[in-house]
C-alpha cells in the first residue's frame, strides 16, 4: 500500500498507539480533514488481527459485501426474490465497486450507510410496516453513522432524496409522515452518535470559531474551520485550499458511469420502461432510487468531482437494473446481445495485445517503461494514464486471463438469456477482477514503497527524510514504522496542521538539509530516481550512497556501511 492506503493505516495506527481516538495525526501534525469513523474501524481490526496492511483492508472487504447483501435485500423487499438477486449481482459485480475499493477510503462504507437509510426510510413510510418506530431509529442511527464517516453528505444526500420524494407523493405536508418518521428523537440519535466527536476535536483544536471564506499559507483557523468551511463549503465551490485535488469534466463524469457500473450498464435503456409511479412497493422504491441516483449525479455536476465521489448512488441504480433485469423485455433481450458484442470485443483486444506484447523483453519491473503524467495523479485513477504499448509485456498473465474471463462471457451471453446470461456476466467479472489483481501484483514496485522499507528495516538505524510529498512515500513510515523529516514538502494535506500552534518542526528546507546530510548521524533519504542528480550537486556524489531502489524510487544514505548485511528491526 502507499498514498492514501498508507496514509489511512497509519493514523489508525497512530490512534492506537497513543490513545488519542480524537484527532488523526501523520508524523505528530494534525490532520483534521477526514472523519475519524474509518480510522477507528481500522485501529479495532489492528486490536484483533494486529498491524498488518491487510487487516486494515478487512473493514472495506465487509462493507463491499455487506453493501451488496443489504442491496439485495432491499430489492427483495421491493420487488421479489429474482430481482433482489440482480440487484445484488449488479453491485458486487459491478467495475466501479471493484475498483474505488482497492482505495483504502470510506465511500463504500458511506454508500452502505446512505442504501441502509433510504430503506428504512421506505419502511417507515410503509403502511405494512408494523415496526415503524424501529426503522426511523434506524433511520437515524444510519445518518449519524454516516456523518463520522464522510461528513455532511452523508446527510445532505439521504435527506435531500427523501424529502424530493415525499413531494412527489405529495407525502411531505401530511402528518401521519412525520408521526411515522420520528424527526425529533431521530435529530436526538443522530447528535448522540455524531455531536461528542464533533464537540471534543474543536475543544482539542483551538480555535473554536472562524467565518473566514478563504485560506492560504501560514493560516490556521482551527479545526472547525477547516473540517466544515474548507472541507464542505469551499470545496464544493472549488476554492478550497491547498488545492491538492483536480475535478473530472462534467460530461466524462456523467458518461463513465457507462464504465463504472459495467456490465450492468447495457441495461441502462430498459429503465425507461419502467413504472415509477408510487402506486404500490416496487413503485415507490424505483422513484425513491430515481431520487436518490439523481440527486447525487447533478449535485456532483455542479461541484468538484472525483471518479468515485458518485459511488453511493451505485445501489440506487443496481435497484432499478435489477428490477428491470426481472421484468425482462425486449430492452433487457438488446442489453444482453450489446454485452455479448462487447465481451467479444474485449477478448479479441486483450488476446491480440497479448500475442504482440509476448516476446517483449521485461527488465526490472515495470516502472522502467510506464510513461510519467503527475498532473493527472490527483485524479484517482490518474496513474491509468502512465501505461504505455511496452507496459502490457509486464501483464501477459493478467491479460491471458482477462480475455479468458471475456470469452467466458461472451459464450455465455450468446448461448443463454435471462438469468443464465446474467449468472455468465457476473461469472465472467470474477475471472477479470482475478486478471486485475494480478495486474496490481505487477504493478506493486511502482505504486507501493514496501520494497525500499523492507531495506531500510535492514540497515542500520537512523532518520529518515521524505523528498517532497509525505503520500508520495507514505508506505515507507507505514511498514518501518517510522516519522520521517520532510524536504520541501509543506504543501498539501499536512501543510494546514503543520501551523497548529504546537506542531512539530519537521519540514525542512535545502538550506536545513545539507548540514543535517554532511552529520555524523545517519539519515535516509527517500526520493525518486530522476532527483538523485539535483542531490549530487547539493551534497557530493561522495556523500550519496545508494541503499536500494525500486518502482523508480530510492533510498539514499548520507554513510556508506560498514558491514554488508544488517538484521532486520521490527516495524
């Protein structure tokens, strides 16, 4: 793991070990930008499981799947068993679910959130309810949860769906609603899940109030500040500072949904046939999800964006894909020949780059050919844009693999209709996120530092030095288990909690490096490969000595050792 799996690990861990459940901190700077729910999912699977990087994946990997069972209830409940199957295929199949959750980030636990509060909220309503009261508290317990975990959207989304919905039904003035809905005890459970953390971080960093509605260098507000004005407002008028983030285009935006929620997608135009008048259960929960997937997409239309920003509208829409899916039609028949061409498509390109990539030559690993786009990096799918032609030598076995899953799909959606070409399509996706993985296996050297950790655990002790931005080599402090001084790198995430009164001095110029460099002591340098020769002229090509590199990055000591082989220390 490295960048923001690294970064999420480590303040977990960091919690753990100092007590602090409180404030996130990196290298003993605040970090005050992100909810801390996740952060105390991940330090609770360190207490059972220990601090390893896949116990700190085990909280996302039980959302994906309580998400997909609870999208699946929830189409059984709305539609029937058939199209709560779908519905839950669509989910747990889909390439956006996959993809945003090898990021070690809470959006599918947000998502699981806000798919749990629309359905009680539709049970609550439910005249056939009999335990109405129950799901309001769940209801409720639901949007608080969400606010310690993504902040004010996890409200903003679920309420703004409801009550467009309860307009439309004509629902919102009635008083039975509200009877049923239980606003006041609900605004209750919320404040007594959300209001102690919320309460205490702005106690712990002072100051408490500012209205300012713009930051800059050398500026701190405090948390409250920065949490709710600089994370919510400014962000969602682009404003927000350090601008350490980019925004896909509106119309890519709309358009990769295509992508995101494939193979699903072909199904797409059967949703216009479909019935969304609230005379009845599966009427009112396809408007509900048309609410709610709506209301999402054209918020983020209007706001800066990232890729996975619209994940939790994913159960909204695998709600409907499903219950159009069981109703089938000629819409459905068209969606399914569409996927057949597209499986056969796909296996032809992946199978033809495989035969003209297979007697490449692969030297090092595969950093030694992706091509370099760091304005791009703030996207996160950014490093998509780094593969070039030479590149897939590296993946001949991912690619073997994906075309197989591909004609696998292709046979299938040819062959059968209905529910067997559906089971064929989520079959097929299995086998391409296996081709995927192991693609990420490839990749490792370059995405990940663990390899130059595992040298420094081998070498003698001493400090280390981060050229630049602390993510870049985050997983580095996250497997030494180690703080590290950071080189020119006072921008971006750290930069605001590093001028919170009492923070420490660990961000250090050039001037402050070469003294530091030509000391007795020891220190490591962690830096890319193409920097070594800005160093060699700061410092003396004498006084670099290379400890290891990989994935074009390096570690670099001011000492050369004395003996050729260290004991590893413990992390």
């Amino acid at each position: 793991m490295d960048d923001v799996d690294a970064i999420q690990a480590q303040i977990a861990r960091n919690m753990l070990k100092s007590g602090d459940w409180v404030t996130g901190r990196l290298d003993h700077v605040a970090y005050l930008e992100k909810a801390p729910l996740v952060y105390w999912i991940i330090a609770i699977s360190y207490k059972v499981f220990g601090v390893h990087d896949w116990a700190a994946r085990i909280p996302i990997a039980l959302s994906v799947m309580a998400l997909a069972w609870l999208t699946a209830a929830f189409g059984t409940w709305a539609f029937g068993r058939r199209a709560g199957l779908y519905a839950g295929l669509s989910t747990a199949t889909c390439v956006g679910l996959f993809l945003f959750t090898r990021i070690l980030i809470p959006d599918v636990m947000l998502t699981l959130t806000i798919a749990l509060a629309m359905w009680a909220f539709l049970r609550a309503l439910d005249e056939e309810e009999t335990h109405p009261r129950w799901w309001a508290f769940l209801l409720a317990a639901s949007l608080g949860t969400g606010l310690l975990l993504k902040s004010l959207i996890a409200l903003a989304f679920p309420i703004a769906a409801g009550v467009i919905y309860l307009f439309l039904t004509k629902q919102f003035f009635l008083r039975r609603t509200w009877q049923r809905l239980r606003p006041v005890s609900g605004l209750l459970v919320v404040l007594a899940i959300a209001a102690p953390w919320h309460v205490l971080a702005t106690l712990r960093n002072p100051p408490y109030f500012s209205l300012a509605l713009h930051g800059g260098p050398g500026q701190y507000h405090g948390f409250l500040w920065f949490y709710f004005i600089n994370e919510q407002v400014l962000r969602f008028l682009n404003l927000r500072y350090p601008r350490d983030y980019n925004t896909v285009p509106r119309a890519w935006f709309w358009l990769l949904h295509f992508a995101w929620l494939f193979p699903w997608s072909v199904y797409f135009p059967a949703l216009v046939k479909l019935s969304y008048k609230p005379l009845d259960r599966a009427g009112r929960t396809r408007l509900l999800a048309l609410c709610w997937s709506g209301f999402i997409l054209v918020f983020f239309t209007f706001s800066t964006t990232q890729e996975y920003y619209s994940m939790p509208c994913y159960p909204a829409l695998a709600l409907l894909l499903g219950s159009a899916m069981a109703m089938g039609g000629a819409w459905v028949q068209r969606g399914t020949r569409v996927l057949c061409a597209v499986a056969i498509l796909a296996a032809l390109t992946t199978l033809g780059i495989f035969v003209a990539v297979r007697h490449l030559p692969t030297p090092g690993d595969i950093s030694q050919v992706l091509g370099h786009h760091p304005g791009a990096y703030t996207l996160s799918l950014g490093h998509m844009l780094d593969l070039t032609f030479a590149s897939f030598a590296y993946l001949r076995l991912p690619l073997l693999v994906a075309s197989l899953a591909f004609l696998a799909g292709a046979i299938g959606t040819f062959r059968w209709r209905g529910e067997r070409s559906f089971l064929a399509a989520a079959v097929m996706m299995i086998i391409f996120f296996h081709a995927a993985r192991l693609a990420l296996v490839v990749f490792d050297p370059f995405l990940s530092s663990r390899p130059l950790a595992e040298a420094i655990r081998r070498a003698p002790e001493g400090t280390l030095i981060n050229n630049r931005n602390y993510y870049e080599f985050s997983s580095i402090t996250f497997y030494t288990n180690q703080d590290a001084l950071i080189l020119n790198g006072r921008y971006f995430n750290l930069e605001y909690g590093s001028y919170a009164p009492g923070a420490p001095k660990l961000f250090i110029d050039d001037a402050e490096f070469k003294p530091r460099w030509l000391e007795p002591q020891r220190y490591y340098l962690l830096a890319y490969a193409k920097a070594f020769g800005d160093f060699e002229k700061l410092v003396g090509r004498e006084r670099l000595t290379v400890v290891a590199s990989s994935g074009g990055k390096m570690v670099i000591t001011n000492h050369p050792f004395q003996t050729a082989s260290q004991p590893a220390r413990s992390p």
